[in-house]
C-alpha cells in the first residue's frame, strides 16, 4: 500500500513552472532520496505534500487522505523538518518541545517529550536553551518537533546541511532508527547518504521526474559506460582487449592491471580472450557507475563525466 500519491502535480509562480504534472508513489516503510539541482523543484513538491503551499494543478495523498481536502488528517500523519529549520532560539529545548505536543493536544505530553528528546540524542542538552546549542543538537531539536506526535510519514528537506561529518552521521543514524517503522523523504545533495540511507530514489530536473528505482536498478539501467577492471598474472598487449565485441577503449593503469570502458557486463568475453595468452586473471572487477555520475548525466546531460 502506498503512503504518499502524486498525480499531476504542479506549481506555477507568476510565468515560471517550477513542478511540471510530475508522478510517484512511496510505499509505506521506504526511505525515499528526492534528489535534484538547485531549484529543481524539491522544496516546492514537498512544501505541496506538507500542505503548506496549494498546487497549481494535480492531486497528492498522505497515507490515503487528499492533502488539500484533509488538511489536519495529513498534518497529524506527517512529520516536517523544512531546510531552514525554524526555531524559538531563546526558549528550553524541553519547553519547545511542550509547546509542539500542546499543539498536536498529545495525551500525557511530558512523557512523550521525554521520550523523543532520549530517541533523538538530546538528553545532554534539553536542559538549555535552543540558541546556545550547536547546529548539528538545534538539527535534532527539528527532528525532535517533526517526530513529536509519531507522524507515519517524515519530511526532511536537507536534514545535515552545514553540519560537521561528524554530525552528519549522527543524524544520519537518528534518520535510520526512526526509518525503520516509518515513510521518509529525504532531500539532499549528498550522494553517499542517499546510498547508506535509501532503499529508492526520485530525482527531479526543472521540474520532471526523471528517475524513479531504487540505486541498484539506476546503476544497471542508466545509458552510461560500463568500467571493467581486469588484473592479470603477467603483461599482455592491449590489442588483445581491443579486439574483443564490446569493448570500447583499454588502458593499462598499473602493472598487469587494465581498466577497460566496455558497451556492457563482458567478462565472460574476456576470459576467453585473455586464456589463449598464457596470462591468467587474477581478479575482474565490474565498477557501477557511481549515483553521483548518474545523477549528473540525468540532470545535465551535455556534462562529460
């Protein structure tokens, strides 16, 4: 079952489209990566799914309510961290995060706030105030008011930005934990993220969905090269690699070691090629294109990578 359904969204402002009648649904569990350039249209479409900017055209469900026709049926069922994070920097952490559960009228509050302040790592902190805190501790407290009413779906829009690497994986880990019982959608630019985080991504470009598979789907399908890295037990002539069916170009890149750029998967190929010659392989290695080159060449596809 779907947790969240998009047809035919789309957001105009003035002359510009910025989301153009785009398609997808999440299901419930997956950790989603919504990817794209700079003003692609991230923030716009998951502003629209969070109910705070009305679509031009086009229909969105969370966890099967209409997002326009049930506004408060959405908003109690998803949880919101926008890539600005706003907060009261001169309130307590604890007392911010009251005053979140006072708005969703959550039953016993000082126990759910307990609670969400030891899940999200703030118990260190949730005693001062929000402006004296770090980026990566005021990044959780986001989390913290996002999480408070145990929404079944979670917003994020660029969660560790500007944070240190250290903070990143503390986030990154807290993203994972809360994950595993619930529908998250991840803004970012940080490809290994997406590939320790993600079991599927969306990428969107000016404005149109053009990629929507998990990571592994998106290296075997994507019209990019394939690298295969060949080691061998003694030298051969390169012509050797050349003139097998498929094979693009090849390189010796270290001694009895080869990278070749080939049409597709070939190694059975090129073992029957390199047998006749007396050397033997000692290891052949398919290298995937990376998310990153591909979401280059999805995104921009006059860039040489």
């Amino acid at each position: 079952m779907e947790s969240v359904k998009v047809i035919n969204l789309k957001k105009i402002f003035g002359e510009q489209i910025a989301v153009n009648s785009i398609n997808f649904e999440i299901g419930e569990g997956e950790i989603v990566g919504f990817l794209g350039p700079n003003g692609a249209g991230k923030s716009t479409t998951m502003k629209m799914l969070t109910g705070f900017l009305p679509p031009s055209a086009g229909e969105s469900w969370v966890t099967g309510f209409n997002v326009e026709k049930n506004p408060l049926e959405v908003k109690r069922n998803i949880g919101y961290l926008p890539e600005h994070n706003p907060l009261y920097l001169d309130v307590y952490v604890k007392e911010y995060l009251l005053f979140c559960a006072g708005i969703f009228k959550l039953d016993k509050k000082e126990e759910r706030v307990k609670n969400i302040i030891d899940r999200v790592g703030l118990t260190p902190e949730y005693k001062k105030k929000i402006g004296q805190l770090s980026k990566g501790y005021r990044q959780r407290v986001g989390l913290a008011q996002a999480l408070i009413h145990d929404p079944k779906v979670l917003v994020l829009d660029e969660p560790t930005s500007g944070l240190d690497p250290n903070q990143i994986v503390e986030i990154r880990n807290v993203i994972k934990e809360f994950g595993k019982d619930k529908t998250v959608i991840l803004s970012t630019h940080i490809m290994q993220e997406v590939q320790a985080l993600c079991d599927k991504v969306i990428i969107i470009n000016k404005g149109v969905i053009v990629a929507n598979d998990n990571v592994q789907n998106l290296q075997n399908t994507s019209k990019t090269k394939t690298i295969i890295v060949v080691q061998l037990s003694k030298e051969i002539e390169l012509n050797i690699f050349r003139a097998v069916q498929g094979v693009l170009q090849a390189k010796r890149i270290a001694a009895n070691k080869y990278e070749l750029e080939c049409t597709s998967d070939i190694r059975e190929q090129l073992f029957f090629a390199v047998a006749p010659t007396g050397s033997a392989i000692i290891n052949m290695q398919l290298e995937q294109q990376s998310l990153e080159e591909i979401f280059k060449i999805l995104t921009n596809p006059n860039l040489k990578v």
